[in-house]
C-alpha cells in the first residue's frame, strides 16, 4: 500500500477529500454519498472539518448543492400542513450580513395576509435577533408541536418551522462547524431544507457569487418558483439601499435580473434606517409595520420584500403588482389580524 494511502472504513471521506484537493468538483451523487455519510454521523470529525474547509474554498457547484440537500431533505423531520408542497411558500435567509429588522419573517406575515399558504423556515441568531427570537417576543409559540403547526396553518396560513426541531441529523456535524472560523456549505443548505418541502421560496444569500449556483439548484431540486436575490449593499434581502441582484427559477429555468428600489417607487434609506436596537425594538417595529403605524423606510423595504414572496406565491405577476398586494395585506388591518391569528394558534 502506498505510504499515503489508508484502508477505507465506514464512513470514509477521503475518496472525496482527494477529489477536492486535486481541484475537482463533486458530482451530485459524490455530493450526496459524502453528506449521507456527515447526515449519519459515521465519518470522523477531522474528515468532515477537511471536506467543508476545502468546500468552502471555492464557488459551490448546483451539483454540489443540490446534491447535498438532497441528503439534507432526506432525513429532515418533516411537517405534514395539509397544505401540497406545490403550493407553500418560505422565505429565508442565509444569515451573515448586516442586520437589520426582521425582514423576511415580516414578509413572510404580509405574504400570508395576501393569501399565500407559508410555511416560514427559520432559526435564532448569533444576534439573538432572528425568526425565532422575534416571534417568540411577539407572543408566538416557536417551539409548537407538528399538530400545532398544522393548526397554525389552518387557522392564519402561515407556520413557524423552527429549524433545531427539524434537522436532528445536523447535529452530527454541529461541532465541527462551530470549530471552524469559517461560514461552510451548510449556511447555504439550510434555507434550501424546508422542513414542510415548500416549491416556492425567496432565499436571500450572503454573496453575489452564490446567487446562480443556489437557483441553479433550486431549479435541479424541483422548485416551482423561486426567487434568489442579494442586494448589492451587501444583504441578504431585497434592498432599498442599492439595487439587487435576482435570479428567478420558473420550472426548472433561471433568469437574472437586477431591481433598482428607484424604479418602483422606493425610496432609499440607509442601513442605519433599517436596523433595531435590540429584540424589544426588533419585535415593537415588526407589530408596528404589520399594524400599518410604521410609514417610513421600513415600510419600504417590507413592502419590496413581501412583494418578492408575492410573486413567488403565484400571488402577483410582477414586482409592482406584488407591493401594491402587499401595501393591501397591510393597510386592510389583514397583516395584524394574521400576526394575532398566528399567536394564538400557536398556543391554542
């Protein structure tokens, strides 16, 4: 046996390590037999650091991604809404930039208000900010059982998925991305995993680079429409700040595109104008802007971003129909009534 080369045993990355290192890239179904065996916990801690350090060097594949959602999705723990995938809605994001209010988690209310079924994918931040904090200040139950999802559903038309409660099989690898100082993969695999298997997503990503490659995936996973932006001040939302970058998958193409906030009507703000203090302010802007009170540069930024998720619902046809059904959702008092349905729902 050469003096490099080692037995294979269970779990074995290595074969896909050497691929890396050798410049390559993985195949989708090489993706997929290498997060099987992360999702299993069977490979060693120091070989799964190696092949999301080596991941992380580089623009991700489609094949790449999907390939591991796949495996991802796979051993999620599902909801059942009652609701067919095809017609769930999620909106997420990747994390990792400037934080502001809680803009998907707002949107993905007004969304709900407009008539879309959603089912709202989330987790708690390194902020202490995030879905998870602001609902549950908002008096919303995150931590409700799959039969109080459904009834969430039922009742309001939006669920809160929380993520911990979804994908127990990550905590295999939890520690190991937790060491390393780096964001990995699976900061781009998780709003590509909702637990309820939503067709029609807007996911905001942390980069421009990962706009293509993660619609890309979306179209080989089978999304129905979905919609991936960046906004090119640096967040991972629909900005009104500067334009955004967006592809756009529609059974199985993808098209890109640019929205400039100018455009539409939005005025600009800056991120500072955007942006709470802390959770009670976070959870006091979101009632207020869902009650219809707050009409400054939030709003607009709600408005653009609801909007998308419109869109992406089958809601609307387009970006200005989707704010003026959103701008509706709001200034009809459905928006709050949603919020006030969701909370008790939650807590039955």
């Amino acid at each position: 046996m050469p003096e490099f080369q080692r037995p294979s045993h269970e779990g074995d990355l290595g074969p896909y390590i050497r691929t890396l290192v050798a410049g390559n890239t993985l195949t989708f179904g090489n993706a997929q037999a290498a997060f099987a065996s992360l999702m299993l916990g069977a490979s060693h801690h120091a070989e799964m650091g190696a092949l999301l350090a080596l991941l992380a060097t580089r623009l991700p594949t489609a094949d790449e991604l999907a390939g591991a959602a796949t495996v991802m999705r796979a051993h999620v723990d599902h909801l059942e809404t009652g609701v067919p995938p095809e017609q769930l809605l999620d909106t997420a994001g990747t994390g990792g930039t400037a934080k502001l209010f809680n803009v998907s988690t707002t949107a993905a209310i007004v969304a709900a208000a407009a008539g879309a079924k959603v089912a709202k994918h989330g987790n708690r931040s390194r902020t202490g900010r995030g879905s998870a904090e602001v609902l549950a200040e908002l008096g919303v139950d995150v931590d409700a059982g799959r039969d109080v999802q459904r009834r969430c559903m039922d009742q309001a038309g939006i669920c809160f998925c929380f993520a911990i409660h979804h994908h127990p099989a990550t905590r295999h690898v939890m520690p190991v991305r937790k060491a390393l100082p780096i964001p990995t993969i699976f900061n781009l695999l998780g709003p590509l995993t909702n637990p309820a298997g939503a067709r029609r997503q807007v996911i905001g990503v942390y980069g421009p680079r990962f706009v293509r490659p993660v619609a890309e995936a979306l179209a080989r996973l089978g999304a129905i429409h979905a919609i991936v932006v960046h906004g090119t001040d640096g967040l991972d939302e629909c900005s009104i700040t500067a334009p955004t970058l967006v592809a756009e998958v529609r059974d199985g193409t993808v098209g890109e595109m640019q929205v400039d906030p100018g455009a539409l009507g939005l005025r600009r703000a800056s991120h500072e104008e955007l942006a709470a203090r802390d959770l009670p302010e976070a959870a006091r802007l979101v009632r207020s802007l869902l009650h219809g009170d707050e009409r400054g540069p939030c709003r607009d930024m709600l408005l653009l971003n609801a909007a998308m998720a419109i869109v992406a619902a089958g809601i609307a046809t387009d970006v200005a129909a989707g704010i003026a059904a959103a701008e509706r959702a709001i200034d009809s008092g459905e928006a709050a009534r949603t919020l006030e349905r969701l909370r008790v729902a939650s807590r039955g």
